[in-house]
C-alpha cells in the first residue's frame, strides 16, 4: 500500500495559542492600569471581550473553509495586534490629556479581521487570480503612484504616500502603497509563474551574462522605473525601497540566479544615493542617522527615542513607568521605540522574534507549496513583511535612516492594518493548500518498471 | 504598590511573553513531520466529509472521465450501454496499442452500472484489480483500460 505524508490540520493548538497570546496582551494592559493608577479599569471586560470575539472570529473561518491552513501565525499576529493596542492604549493615558485612539485602533482591528474573513471567504481557490495578472499589475501601478494625482495626494512628513477621499461623511485619508503591495506580490507572483522559465532559458549572452528577452524583461523594468517614480515624486525611501526590494526577491526566487540581488543592490544604492545629493528630506534622514547630537533640535525624535531605549535598558522600565510620550509619532512609526523603553531589550527582542516566526512559517509554506504560484506568493508576502518590519525597526533603533513605513500589527492606523491582516488571510489561504494532502497519482503503467504488469502488457493484435 | 511588587508584575510579564512564544516553538517543533497514512485512507482525509462521500458513493454515477492517460479529461455520460475500444464503432474509442478493438463494456441494469470485459488481450482493472466477470461499479470507482485510467463520477 502506498504512504504519503499529511500535516495534520491542528486547529486545537491554533486556539490554545490563540487564548495565550490574548491573555499576554490582557496582561500587559492590565499591568498599564496597575502601574499607573494601582487598579483596574472600568470597561476593562469589554476590551477583553471585544478582542477575544476577533480572534474567535478569524478562528472560526479559518476552521470552516480552510482547515489545512498554517496554525502557528494567527496566534503570532493576534499578540502582535494586541500588543499593539495595549501600548497604544498606554500612550492615549500618557499624554497630556486623555485620548481615544486605542479604542479607535480596536475598532479598524475589527475592520481587518472582517477583510481577513472576506479574503479567506473569496479568494480560496487562489490560483484563480492566476489569469488577472495583467489587470492587477495595472491596478497596483495606479495605486502606487495615486497619491501623485493632484488635488487626491497629500504631502504628510515630507513624503507624499497619502491620499485623502471626500466622502460623504467627511474627509479620509489612508495610504494605497498598503494595498498596493497585496496587489502587485499576487501579479508578480502570477506573472513570473508563467514566465520564469523564459527568463531563465531565452536571451542573449553580453559579456558572459545572460539577459533576458526584453519582452519578457519590460514588466519588471517598469516595475523599477515605478518604484523610482516613488522615489524621486513621493520622496519616500520607504516605499521604494519596500517595493523594488519585493520586485528583486522575487525575481531571485523565481530564476534562482545570484544576477538579481546584486544587480538590485547596486541599482538601489546608486537610486539612494542620488536621493541622497538631490533632496534635503533625505539628506535629513541620513545626519540623523549618522549623527543625531548635532542637531538636538531637528533630530528630537531620534534623540528621545535613543534615551527611552537606554532607559529601559535589558528589562525596561515597566508598562506605564516610562515616558515614551516624549518621543513625537511614538504611536505610528516610533512605536518599537516606546516597546523598547517599557519591556526592554527583552520584550523588543522577543516582539522581533514573533515578527521572525511569522516570515519563517511562510516561508515554510513556499517550500511546501506545489505549485509554483503559490511558492512566488507565499514567499513574496513573507518577503515583503520581512523587509517592512526590518526596515522600520532597523529605523527606530538607528541601524538604518529611518524610512517612514508601519511597524506591521502594532502602529496605529487603519489602512496598514487592513493591508496586513489581508495578507495574513493569502499567506494562510497558500499553507492551507501546500498542506492539505494529495490524493497521491496513481501510477502509470508504461512508466512503472518495477511493477510486473507492465512486463505483461503487449500489442492488442 | 510597592516596588518590588512591580519589578515582580514586569519579570512576570516579560517571562510570560517568551513562555509564549515557547509555546509556539514546541507548537512548530511537533510539525515538523507530518503523519504518514496510506492513500486508502486518504480518500477520506482528503478534503470531503466522509458521510458526503458515503451518500454520493450511493448513487448512481452520470459521467465517466478519463484522469490519467493520453486522453485525460475526456469525459462520457453514462446510462446507455458504452463499448470502450480502439475500433471506430465503439462509444469510447481509446488510440492506444494496449487497448484491444472491443476491450470491455459498461452498461446499466437493476440500478447499477456493470462492466465486463470482451475477453481483450490486456484485461481490464477495477480499483486495480483484474476483472473476469462481469462486476457492479458505482461512483468513485476507477476503472483502468491501457494506459488510460477512467473515474465514475456523478
């Protein structure tokens, strides 16, 4: 009897997980109550109420309709999301009057976990959007370069990568690169799926260095002439980066050849570079990097951060008994920081080491995958939150320029974390078929050799 | 609250974040293998309630679908009797040298299908065994003639 291996679908362990990671996010909220005012909240159970429902929301769904599916990530991404809520919460109480926008934050976590449960509900035959490669590459183009519309773009922080809509009840803003990165990882990933053999195979030979067929080349040049584009128009090191580092990975994964990291690489610095001599919002970013004591008033936000970090040392000060407030933006893009002052290089780390677990699981799942779309996707997602949380956390903590992207789950603000639980929703829905189990292909006969049978089989007269 | 209660509260804290993901470690520690099964009993792992596929295995099946072979995805409808072989005559013509002029026939009475072979050279195969009498087949089942291997499906 033919054996084959199956992963069993271990939905039971994703829920005990589940119910410790919402339990260490209660705690920390709890501990923010005891610290500061030595008891707890009024409307406490509701908070915890509201978040556990989520979480048994996402857990429900993902049992009924895709039961194969990853059960290490949930969990990771919902004690992200509710350590995110827990020092936004820390931070509303912090200032100087009392803010709201934990309860706000809470309210788009429910938002996303909607459009995590339609992703999964509408996109789970995924190879489907194998056929719109086209369409979406167009799609994620336009949004990528929507906020340069005029009269729809505006300029926050020096960078351009907003836009805001009039609707009826008021104006709101949100950020397409978000979706833009969902939508351009599924087209590369559809695209190069097709062709990675041609890009492999066909071309001509320059001074030993095999090119490929421009036909087969002009989507990916245009991709980097887009993420130029952001570069120079929208001022935002970030973005470009995200996306020609996506574009450059997937390549690599697609062709296996060492050709496109290099050549990405040097492409990019000399991008960066040019960045560099030409705009002051870069050149800031740079000496406060370098040097940030120069100029105490200018690099203020780097500089608090630092003390805040140094403060908190190996185990930090303790939820609610730093001053992260200090630090201007420490919800949004300084909010590592803030975790840095509080819980130390012990809750950072291992805050880093959730991060980790998540892009390893999905990479686990590229190699398990069997097909070669859902290989570029899985990896593709993964890459491309890996690259954001590096990029970002490696800013806050002055290994890089600080480059203004979302620390994913954790920064306050609703397009990001819509943008980030969809693509926890296609990373689950790619691990939800690379281990579900094959029906194994019965043999065929001709090919058999070891079976007599086919010794046996002979020309019907 | 005393000092010392809340370094204690924060070192609880903290140790209860890494027991966390400790937990998820051994959680991906204990997958990293699957479970090996045999195909049999895939059929009912795979994807499908089993009681759905016991009531379907019930019924009548409508059409059967070539899955493996040169002419993969060719599918006929069942009902009227169907003669499968390499003649031109046949419902079923396979272009296969394995395959003998009138190989086997498929046809239905007493509410179910049976298919017996035309005493060809190669034989033919229900769930890979060789048939000699003519035997009832029903749905799920798959039938292998040369190289081509057909499933009955509804």
């Amino acid at each position: 009897m033919d054996e084959v291996v199956v992963y069993r679908q271990r939905r039971g362990i994703e829920a005990v997980l589940l119910l410790l990671a919402i339990a260490v996010a209660v705690g920390g909220y709890f501990l923010i109550h005891l610290d500061i005012d030595a008891e707890l909240p009024t409307e406490w159970p509701a908070a915890v109420v509201v978040l556990t429902t989520l979480a048994l929301v996402a857990h429900l769904v993902i049992r009924w309709r895709i039961p194969y599916a990853d059960p290490i990530i949930l969990p990771c991404v919902m004690l992200l999301n509710g350590l995110g809520l827990a020092m936004i919460h820390r931070l509303d109480l912090g200032g100087n009057e009392r803010m709201h926008s934990a309860e706000l934050q809470l309210g788009w976590t429910a938002v996303a976990v909607a459009v995590f449960c339609a992703v999964i509900f509408a996109l789970r035959e995924i190879r489907t959007l194998n056929r719109f490669w086209m369409l979406l590459f167009i799609f994620g183009m336009v949004l990528l370069l929507l906020p340069l519309v005029p009269g729809l773009g505006v300029e926050k922080n020096g960078s351009q990568i907003w836009i805001r809509l009039n609707l009826g009840f008021g104006a709101y803003s949100f950020q397409p690169a978000e979706l833009a990165k969902i939508v351009l990882t599924i087209a590369f990933a559809a695209y190069l799926a097709g062709t990675r053999e041609a890009l492999v195979a066909a071309g001509r030979k320059i001074m030993g260095v095999e090119l490929p067929r421009l036909r087969d080349f002009a989507p990916l040049l245009l991709m980097w002439l887009a993420s130029l584009a952001v570069l120079v128009f929208q001022k935002d090191l970030g973005t470009s980066l995200l996306f020609f580092g996506l574009f450059v990975v997937m390549l690599f994964v697609s062709t296996e050849r060492l050709l496109y990291p290099i050549l990405g690489a040097a492409l990019f610095a000399g991008g960066a570079y040019a960045g560099f001599l030409l705009f002051t919002h870069v050149q800031t970013r740079v000496l406060a990097w370098l040097d940030p004591f120069a100029d105490y008033d200018r690099n203020y936000q780097i500089i608090t951060a630092q003390f805040g970090m140094a403060w908190g040392g190996s185990i930090g000060t303790g939820w609610g008994l730093g001053r992260p407030n200090l630090t201007p933006l420490a919800k949004t893009d300084f909010i590592a920081a803030a975790f840095g002052e509080e819980l130390g290089v012990a809750g950072l780390s291992a805050i880093i080491m959730v991060y980790a677990i998540i892009v390893a699981r999905g990479i686990r799942a590229a190699l398990g995958s069997n097909d070669s779309f859902g290989k570029l996707l899985a990896s593709g997602l993964s890459f491309v939150f890996a690259i954001q949380v590096f990029t970002i956390i490696a800013g806050v903590t002055r290994l890089l320029p600080l480059t203004g992207l979302t620390t994913p789950f954790m920064s306050q603000g609703g397009s990001s974390l819509v943008a980030n639980w969809a693509t926890v929703a296609l990373l689950l829905i790619v691990t939800h078929h690379a281990r579900r189990p094959q029906t194994a292909k019965p043999r065929d006969p001709v090919v058999n050799l070891a079976s007599d049978e086919t010794i046996e089989l002979k020309a019907a007269a | 609250m005393s000092e010392i209660v809340v370094l204690g509260l924060k070192l609880a804290f903290l140790a209860a974040l890494w027991l966390a993901i400790l937990f998820v470690a051994a959680a991906i520690r204990t997958d990293v293998f699957g479970r090996k099964i045999s195909t049999a009993e895939l059929q009912i792992a795979d994807g499908q309630p089993t009681r759905k596929q016991l009531k379907a295995a019930q019924k009548l099946p409508k059409k059967l679908k070539i899955t493996h072979g040169p002419q993969a995805g060719t599918t006929l409808p069942l009902g009227e009797p169907i003669i499968i072989g390499r003649a031109d005559d046949c419902q079923l013509v396979l272009n296969d040298d394995y395959v003998s002029t009138h190989h086997a026939r498929i046809s239905r009475g007493g509410g179910y299908d049976i298919i017996e072979d035309l005493g060809s050279t190669n034989g033919t195969f229900v769930n890979n065994q060789r048939i000699t009498v003519p035997t009832q087949i029903g749905t799920g089942d798959s039938v292998r003639i040369g190289q081509s291997t057909m499933l009955l499906e509804r």
